[in-house]
C-alpha cells in the first residue's frame, strides 16, 4: 500500500480529520489532534479492507499515512 495525506482541521467543538485521494466518505474526529488522527486512521483501514483497491480516486496515492 502507498500513502495517504491526511487533512486535520480545528474546530471550536474538536478535530475533524479525513483523507485526500479516496472515494467514498472517511471522517474521523476528536477532541485533540492525536484522537482525530487515530480515528480517521482507523476508519481508513476499515475501508480499504472494505471496499479493496476500488476506493483509490487516482492511480497515484500522495503524502503520509501520518500527522
């Protein structure tokens, strides 16, 4: 598997984050940045096993599976 950028956006009420590059919708979100994190990252895995290689928007994947 490539890698995968990850957005996290600040909020007043939390962290919301989500990955660029998949179809479908994957969201994580928490009260600090590292909860947001961890959860869109498990969502993400939750998907890909999921739905396979079909949930790739682009053949080419970019960033970090990370902060």
């Amino acid at each position: 598997m490539g890698q995968i950028k990850i957005i996290v956006e600040k909020y007043s009420e939390g962290y919301v984050a989500y990955p660029l590059g998949l179809k479908g919708v994957v969201v994580g979100e928490g009260d600090t940045y590292e909860a947001a994190l961890e959860d869109v990252k498990s969502a993400i895995q939750f998907h890909m096993e999921t739905f396979k290689e079909e949930i790739f928007e682009t053949e080419e994947i970019i960033g970090d599976l990370c902060c």
